[in-house]
C-alpha cells in the first residue's frame, strides 16, 4: 500500500513541476519583453531615432549617431499600440526622417487564448493516457480486482441448441434452466428450486463449452463469461476480488448465467499443496463457495461451469447448494456421430454418394471435435486436388490422417528396418485374426504416420461400454504380436514394441488391482484408483496392501503377461505361411486394406490377388477421371449460370407504358 500510495503522489508531482515550469517560462518571457518594449520606447521618446523600419516581427532601428539596433518583438500589436502614435508625431515633426509600418489585421480575440487552449488539451490528454494506459499505471491498478468478464453478445455468432448434436439428454437437462429463466412464476408456484448450478463433466472436445454458449443463446438474458484461470494472479487477493466482482455484476443484470470454463484451474481440493499452505488459488475458491451459497441472495443467478477433471474438484464445491446438478458430456453414439457430421457438413460442399451412416459407423470414439477435424481435413484435401466438392476418396484419407497423423513417404527407410516394421505389423494382424474378441482389420501399413514406423488399424463394429475379462486378455495377446514376430523370423527384438508392451502392462495391472478379475487374489481393489497422480492428494495416500500382497500381485502380472505371450507365439508358429505372405505383401505394396488381408489369410493366390488388385485400381482411376470430369462440367455451368445472372441484372430494363398498373408480386386476379 505504502508503495502504491508513493506512486500515485509521485505522478502528481511530476505534474505539478510541469506546470511550474510552464508558468515560470512563461511569466520570464513576458518579463524579457517588457523590458524590450521599454529599452524600443526610450530611444523613440529620447528624440535618438532617425529611421525606423517594422518587418515582420523584426524591428530596425537607425540612431542619429549612424547605430543600428535590431530587435525581434513577440507582441507586434502591443508595440503598434504604445508607439504608433508616438512615431506619426515625430515624423511629422520632422525628428525622424523615414518609417516603413503597417499595421497588421486585427485578430480575433480568440486567437490569443489558443496557446493557452493548446497547453490545456495536451495536459488532458496526457493525464488520460496516465489514467488508461493498457499495462501498469494508477488505472490498471485501481482495476487491479475487476473481473475479465466476456458478455454473450461478444459471440461472432449466437449459438442455440438447434446448433448442438449428439448430446439430446444433455440439452433436455439445461432446458429446463432455460425454461426457468425464462418463467420463474411457474416453477415458484410449484415449491420447485432451481438448481443453483450445473457442472459439465466429460473428456475433452465432446462440446461443454459449446452447450454454456447454446444455453446462452436460448435463455434470451444477460451471458457472463469467464475462464477459471482469469481468477488466478500474482499478487494475493486478487483472485477473490474478481470473484466478488463477478458476483456483482451478475447480481445487477439478474437473471443471468455465468459460465465458468475449466474450473478444475481455481476449484482444486482445498490442502493439495505440499505442506498444507493456504495459497492464493485455495482463497479464491472459498470466496466462490461463499458466493455460490452463503449469506448473500444469488436467486436469480445461475452457475455453469465445465471441466474435464471432477475428480479434483473440492467437495465443498460439488455438494447440493451449489453444484446441485453435474450433467455428464460423454462421448457421442453412433446416431450422435451422424448427426455431428451432418451439422459440420451444412456449409461445405459434399458429394450426393457421400454415406455419413457408414462413417459414423467406422468412428467409434470420436468425438465431436474429432468429427469437425475429419471433415475440415477432407475438405483440405479437396482443396488441395482442385476438387469442388468433398468426396469418398477424401474422407477416407482425413478419416486415417486424423487418427494416425500425416503420411511421411519422404522419409528413407532402411530395407532392414523395412522388413523389421513389416514383419512386426503382420505379427499384430495374423494374431488378431484369430482372437474372436477383437476388433477387425481395416488397414495395415509401414509407411511412418506420425511418431510410428507403422500400424495396424482395427475398427470396432459397435459402440462398447464395458470390456469383459476375455477381451482385455486377447487384447494383451493382440499386443504382443509385433514383438512375437520379430523373435520368431528375425530371431531379434527391437525397440518399436516398447509401447506395445507399456500399453499390455497398464491393461494386465488394472485387470489385477482395478477389476478385481485375478482368481487369486480375488475381486479386491488394491492402492489409488486415480488415473492420474493429483499431489498433495496422494502424495501422503498410504498403500493399502502387505509386501506379500504386492509380491503376489507382481507374480500375477508376470503370469499373466507369460501366458499371452506363449498363446501369441502358439497362433504364429501354427501360421507362419500366413505371416510370410502379409508380411511379403507388405513389403511390395507398403499398405493392405482389410479386403486383401482377409484374403491372403484365407489362402488365396498372392498373383491373383494383386491382379485383382490392379484391376480396381484401374477402375478407381477411371471413376476419378469421371469424377474430375464431372466436377469440371459442374464448374462450367455454374460460371455460366453467374455470368448469365449477371448480364441479367446489368440488363436496361424496358419501361412500363403509362397506361399499364405496376406489377403487384404475381398476385393477379382476374
């Protein structure tokens, strides 16, 4: 406070200088005038002036002792004023002999008063820009502990529920806030309260913040905004002074929402830091507690707020009251998808024979944002091939980009990393193929996508909800392909299993001390359940198992990742043929769709299969030639048909004669 005081009186000083200044400078000059001005009148008084000429503001002054003096005047109409009168007597006199003076235009009187304006207006302007200035200063200051607040008509574009897909049970439930506020009589004459808040719970991208903004857009009152992280500051205190504030805005314009995203950023578990201190954050969440329910009436303001991280939460924060109602924002079904995709697509250019069933049928896990990438990635690629609609071809491409990340063909692969990768992606299909529990082949490849040398993509045929026992098995079977292969045909491993065998490990471990699905150590939870460590919570969590009980979890973990190797290693050596030719097709072609695998794995002829192969390649490119043609033709016509409308409406028209009525919009009668 001390230094804040020192600022502001040290800025009222400085000012106060300038002025002094300024007078002092002033007051100095018209003192050297003055005594100009008398020093000019002297010498015309004293009879010591022979000629005088005025040029401008310059004085010239001849003496009868032949000296000539010069003097620049700052005031030329006082000096007309003082001596006019003086010089016209003497010359007339004859005392002096030759003058040269005109008197120059009066004036307004205005103008004299305009340096004085000028000084006053910088000085306003200055002390403006002091107040205001964007970074630091006494105006920052004093708005130090104002809440960031972003009003909903700061929106580009009002978004409502009609603007939301995939998620109808989620907009039923904020309905009825809706509905609340825009009748609050109704539900007042039922007994009924109306939760005080809503927290949007669900992974990231499955549309929490877009469903606050579509509340906004449907309620029709006031929308404030703000980011859980806008709370957090430097210094302390302020975090709880915007909270105050914002609190008070919404009570001015109520009823109002306020929209709090990512809370979990000021909401965190109250004694989460190491040492238990009470850091600023753990202030600004108990300012919130006291605001969303304390002694304060807050009837007609209601909270949303969104995060994808309920399980740190405080839960003061979670408990009726306040966050009466938490609204789960999962991921989209199949329908969902649909929907979603049908949405995104409204404003982009989409072949008729574009099936968007079959593709939300193949994007099981995706989630809204997920969908919106897919389509602006195809419509990319459109772009890219100078295509005007968006395409099978193209949606394909972007489906696998997104999932995979980019190809990169460029890269030069050694043949013995080639034929490595190769023999690793066939070991994780041929095993595949024979675990009953797992989701199909769609393609395999070794061209590099992203950070992998290759990859197999297996699609689910349905959504899933549950993994049973006999799924998470085979599907540590399935991951242990890759590094079967290398040992059974390279009789080496290498290190491109490491995420395989991470991602087997964390299953068998959650299977054992998650699931409770080991039969000897029985359906029992042992340690943290947290997905993720949250410190200051678990730091100081004991475990809640004996040194027997962890060995023994070791030795099931260990039994169980043997057992899927020797089961992995039995279906590649009883189908080495099959491994060879995947692996050889790999090879040659660089990419197999699911089509070729199941084929080769029936035992189908290799040359015929390529043949085939080349056959609808060729027929591919002969649809894609149609294609481009067509879309040429369509391009065409559609200039055609603008520069038509347009000669049209550059068309003279022809005037009506005076005796035929105007026409009335084709509602003749007759």
């Amino acid at each position: 406070m001390k230094n804040k005081s020192f600022k502001g009186i040290g800025f009222y000083i400085i000012v106060l200088i300038i002025l002094i200044g300024t007078i002092a400078i002033m007051y100095g000059s018209n003192n050297n005038n003055n005594y100009v001005y008398s020093e000019i009148l002297d010498y015309i008084e004293n009879e010591d002036v022979r000629e005088l000429v005025l040029d401008g503001n310059t004085l010239n002054l001849k003496l009868k002792d032949n000296t000539i003096l010069r003097y620049d005047l700052a005031d030329v109409d006082r000096f007309y004023d003082d001596a006019w009168d003086l010089i016209r007597q003497q010359y007339d006199a004859g005392i002096i002999s030759y003058y040269d003076m005109i008197r120059p235009t009066e004036l307004p009187w205005w103008v004299s008063m305009l340096p004085y304006l000028i000084i006053i207006v910088i000085f306003g302007a200055f002390w403006y820009v002091m107040m205001n200035r964007a970074d630091g200063g006494a105006g920052k200051a004093m708005s130090f502990g104002k809440a960031r607040v972003k009003q909903g008509s700061d929106q580009k574009k009002l978004v409502t529920f009609g603007d939301v897909e995939g998620a109808e049970e989620e907009k039923n439930e904020l309905r009825e806030i809706v509905d609340f506020l825009r009748n609050p009589r109704k539900y007042a004459e039922l007994g009924a309260r109306i939760p005080k808040g809503v927290l949007l719970v669900g992974p990231p991208g499955t549309g929490k913040t877009l469903l606050a903004k579509a509340v906004a857009g449907e309620a029709g009152v006031p929308f404030l905004s703000i980011s859980g992280s806008d709370f957090v500051e430097l210094y302390v205190g302020v975090g709880a002074s915007r909270v105050r504030d914002l609190f008070d805005q919404a009570k001015k314009k109520q009823p109002a929402i306020v929209f709090i995203d990512e809370i979990d950023a000021v909401g965190r578990h109250r004694g989460a830091g190491l040492g238990g201190g009470h850091d600023e954050r753990e202030q600004t969440l108990n300012q919130l507690l006291v605001e969303m329910d304390g002694f304060g009436a807050n009837d007609g303001v209601i909270i949303i707020a969104a995060t994808n991280r309920p399980d740190i939460l405080d839960p003061a924060l979670l408990r009726p009251g306040r966050f009466d109602r938490q609204i789960y924002v999962g991921l989209p079904d199949i329908k969902g998808r649909e929907a979603i995709l049908r949405l995104h697509a409204r404003n982009k250019k989409i072949e008729p024979n574009v099936d968007f069933a079959a593709i939300a049928k193949t994007s099981v896990g995706f989630t809204g944002a997920d969908l919106e990438n897919l389509l602006n990635e195809a419509a990319l690629l459109a772009a890219r091939r100078n295509l005007s609609r968006i395409g099978n071809p193209e949606l394909q491409e972007a489906f696998v980009k997104v999932i995979m990340g980019p190809e990169k063909k460029s890269r030069v692969v050694p043949e013995k990393d080639k034929r490595l990768t190769a023999y690793h992606e066939a070991g994780h299909a041929v095993v595949n193929k024979f675990l009953p529990t797992q989701d199909p082949v769609h393609q395999i490849s070794i061209i590099p996508r992203g950070r992998a040398g290759g990859y197999n993509l297996n699609l689910p045929a349905e959504d899933k909800s549950y993994n049973s026992k006999s799924e998470m098995l085979e599907e540590i079977v399935a991951l242990l392909g890759g590094r079967v292969a290398e040992q059974l045909i390279l009789n080496d491993i290498s290190t491109g299993a490491s995420n395989d065998i991470e991602r087997a490990s964390d299953i068998v471990r959650k299977l054992v001390t998650k699931y409770g699905m080991s039969e000897r150590l029985g359906p029992i939870t042992y340690g943290s359940q947290h997905d993720e460590v949250f410190l200051g919570r678990d730091y100081t969590t004991m475990r809640n198992y004996s040194e027997k009980v962890a060995a023994e979890i070791d030795d099931e973990i260990q039994r169980y990742i043997h057992e899927a190797y020797q089961k992995c290693e039995e279906i590649l050596k009883a189908n080495l043929g099959s491994l060879h030719a995947v692996a050889g097709y790999l090879l040659k072609h660089e990419t197999m769709d699911g089509e070729i695998f199941n084929r080769i794995m029936q035992g189908d002829d290799i040359a015929q299969i390529e043949a085939d192969e080349e056959e609808k390649n060729r027929q591919h490119e002969e649809l894609e030639r149609k294609r481009r043609e067509e879309d040429e033709r369509r391009r065409l016509a559609d200039e055609a048909r603008r520069s038509q409308d347009a000669s049209q409406q550059n068309k003279p028209q022809t005037p009506l004669p005076p005796w035929m009525p105007p026409l009335d919009n084709g509602s003749r009668k007759d």
